[in-house]
C-alpha cells in the first residue's frame, strides 16, 4: 500500500512537470529605446544604452552639406565606428545599423539641417 501511494505521487509530479505544470516566469524583454536629435552644425548627444544588437540608425540632412554621424563608446570616450558618411546635394536620408551593446553617444556633424533618430533595445 505504502509503495502504491508513492507510485502515486511520483506519478503525478512526472505528469504535472511533463505537462508543464511548473510554470517558469520568462525574463521580460528590455524596453525599446527611441532617441531622435534634429539641428545643424555639429552636435555630441547625451549618452544612451543599448542592451541588444544590432540597432538602427536612421538619418535625414537637408541642403548641399558633408554628413558625418560617429559612434562612439561613452565610458572610454573613444570612436567605435563611422556611421554615416555621406555628401548630400539636395537633401537625403537613409540609415544605418550599428552590431554593438553598451553605453554610446553619437558625434553629428553636418553644416546643415539633419535629424537622427536612433531605435533599439
């Protein structure tokens, strides 16, 4: 009888985790990050972190003007990577992606209208 009631309760646990009876809380996604600048001339943003690669960044500049956005890493301050490098002569955009994780501003140079926008997690 002892060994029945065992058999029993074995039973029902093997069953209840096949049939995923043991819930298990996923881990929640990190939120989105949207960042986005507009002006002229050059600009340095604010620092932002990116949890997850690869991230997008879309850009947009105005007038006949050299383009320039860099990448750089905001804890040793060095350039990780040229973004955008473009001449534009009547206005354009396009975009571009970044494979990196960690904390990061963005150096925008351009002699005329532009904005940036960054999208990622």
């Amino acid at each position: 009888m002892r060994r029945t009631i065992i058999a029993l309760i074995c039973l029902t646990l093997l069953t209840s985790v096949a049939c995923g009876g043991v819930a298990v809380k996923p881990r929640p996604a990190p939120a989105p990050v949207t960042l986005e600048w507009r002006g002229d001339g050059v600009k340095e943003t604010e620092a932002f972190t990116m949890t997850e690669s690869p991230w997008r960044v879309d850009w947009a500049a105005s007038g006949h003007q050299a383009f320039g956005v860099w990448l750089f890493n905001a804890q040793t301050g060095q350039r990780e990577k040229l973004l955008v490098n473009s001449l534009v002569k009547t206005g354009g955009g396009d975009h571009s992606v970044a494979h990196a994780r960690g904390k990061f501003y963005l150096r925008i140079e351009g002699t005329d209208a532009w904005a940036v926008r960054v999208t990622g997690r």
